[in-house]
C-alpha cells in the first residue's frame, strides 16, 4: 500500500523509506495492539490490571511514549504540512462515531471524555501539529518553543477544572508532549557516529529494566521512572538502526518476515484506527475476556499472535477500502 496513505511519512534516504523506521513503528503499533489486548482481557479482573499482568505493566510504562516519539521523529518541523496533519480528524471523526455506534455508547465521548473513544492520540497529533506550526510562525526557536509550550500545558493542567481538562485530554497532552518533541529533536542526532549502537541501545534498556523492577518491588525514586521510559524508548532507535547496518537489510531484498514488518510498519494509522472496532464491536472480545482466567502464558503467548492478526486484517480492510474508492476515511 501506498505509504503516503500512513499517518506519517518515514523519513527517507534520497527518497528510499528507511526500514528501521518502518520496523520501529510496526514494534509500536504492535504494541499497542497488545497492551489493550491484555487490558480487555483481565477489565472484569477485581485485580488492577498492572498487577495482574506483568506484560500490561512493562507495555503500559513505555508504549505510548515510543509510539509518540516516533511521530516526532517523522515530522520535520521546517517542512511539515499542517493541513495535511489537520486531515487526521477525517479518521478521528469517521472511526470514532462508528466505533461509538458500534458499541452504543454516546457520541459526545468523542468531545467530553479524555480518552476519546480511545482516538485521543489522533486528536493530540492534530494539537500538536498545531503548536508546532505556531512556534514555527512565531519564529520561536524551536528548542524554546517546545518548553514554553510545556510550561503552558501544566498551567492549563493544574488549573483547569476536571471537565474541561478531559475535554482537552488534558493529562496526556502534558505527559507526552515530552517524547514528541524528543523525536523531532533525534531526527537531528547522526546514529552513523556510534561505533556499537546495539550495545547503547542494550545499555539503555537495562536502565528501564532496573527503573521497572524498582517500581514493581515498590522503590520510589524520584525521577527514575522518566529517565527509563525515556532510555527505552531512545533505546529502541539505536538497537533497531544497528540491526539495520549490521545486517545490511537495507541493501538487499527483503525476505518475507522483513516484508510483513514494512508492511505493519507502513500502515500503523489503518491499524489504530480500526483494531479498537475490529476487537472490541466483534465476537473477539467476548473470546479475549474468557481467556481471564487463565494463566499469563496467555500474555505473552496467545496475546502477541492476536495482536499480529489483528493488525494485518486492519490492512487487509483497509487495502479494500482503498479499492472501492474510499480511502477518504483515513485522511487521503
């Protein structure tokens, strides 16, 4: 499919799509898939589910902001559009009153409840395009821009009042901002100077291992879940461009696994908007919370195999859409 039908472009070598990219957003959008995946499945669970999953409590710390910071880092401030990033509500609209319908709940969710119908992030995206593209007609430098712009989202968290800050998917717009600005700001960082970028990235995860054991076992330390879920994330990009050079993936044809990944990779705006309906408005859901009895081989087994599914049937639709002209929904 088309790449340009994605929520965003990948950036590219002399107009080549960079499969690292490509392979850190199938890891995101995979992720994602799997971490509602597993909340859905253990939501009738007395438990809170970050203490009944271990997977959802390691997923939950950092896919968000991976998924965030890679929007970052394929948005170029100088050249981004905003028009063709304010396109994302056609999807937010379209995908967030059928999935309302769907499951016959109330269309004001879309404005009034924090989560959106669960397509806040299509929403933030738009807001944050359009803040970029005020610092940027400001003539704001960018680096000062991107902390003003923070400051004011904590003054509007903390004084606006509940409704209002649901209504503005207050919380979220404060804690992620961070990690898309980090994204715009790595696309500046040369990866081709660091002699081992597999061992950097290892290095940096094991910081989000020590940060999440701490947690888990109950040892607060100020500032120390920031600092890992910021080291994986980062983390991730050096281990996914070393894996890139070390096997030459991008000087060779890729072979079938390879090709599922740009393809996922490619298609990660068609997989988030549709998996939420594709699971939750289907017998699957019904499937998925059955399994909430049963043992956390479920997680990490059963569960990335339906992600996987999951995702490539919302290609498959999508790709039939595309054929029968309408496209439109996602933005194109």
């Amino acid at each position: 499919m088309n790449s340009s039908k994605d929520l965003a472009l990948a950036p590219t070598d002399r107009g080549r799509r960079l499969f690292y990219v490509d392979a850190l957003r199938c890891l995101a959008i995979i992720l994602v898939v799997l971490g509602h995946i597993v909340s859905w499945r253990l939501v009738d669970v007395a438990e809170p589910v970050v203490e009944n999953s271990i997977l959802f409590a390691a997923i939950s710390n950092f896919h968000m902001p991976f998924f965030m910071m890679i929007s970052g880092y394929v948005t170029k401030f100088a050249t981004f559009k905003l028009n063709h990033r304010l396109r994302l509500l056609i999807p937010y609209f379209c995908f967030g009153f059928l999935y309302l319908f769907l499951a016959h709940q109330p269309y004001t969710n879309l404005f009034l409840m924090e989560m959106k119908a669960g397509y806040w992030y299509l929403y933030l995206i738009v807001i944050y395009c359009i803040v970029l593209a005020l610092i940027r007609f400001c003539k704001i430098p960018m680096l000062l821009g991107m902390v003003l712009f923070e400051v004011l989202f904590i003054v509007l968290f903390k004084v606006n009042t509940p409704e209002v800050t649901n209504i503005l998917t207050g919380y979220r717009m404060l804690w992620l901002w961070p990690y898309f600005c980090c994204g715009i700001l790595l696309q500046k960082f040369d990866f081709s100077k660091v002699k081992y970028p597999i061992l950097c990235g290892i290095l940096l995860f094991l910081t989000f291992i020590i940060s999440f054991t701490f947690l888990e076992v109950g040892i607060h330390v100020p500032a120390f879940g920031l600092v890992g879920t910021f080291s994986i994330c980062i983390g991730l990009f050096f281990i996914f461009y070393g894996i890139e050079k070390k096997t030459g993936i991008e000087n060779r044809e890729h072979n079938l696994i390879e090709r599922g990944i740009s393809l996922i990779g490619s298609n990660t705006l068609q997989i988030y908007v549709m998996h939420n309906i594709l699971i939750k408005c289907t017998p699957l859901y019904g499937l998925i919370k059955s399994c909430s009895s049963f043992a956390s081989w479920v997680d990490w087994i059963i569960a990335p195999f339906v992600a996987i599914v999951v995702s490539l049937t919302c290609i498959l639709i999508a790709q039939i859409l595309y054929k029968l002209h309408l496209g439109f929904v996602f933005g194109r």
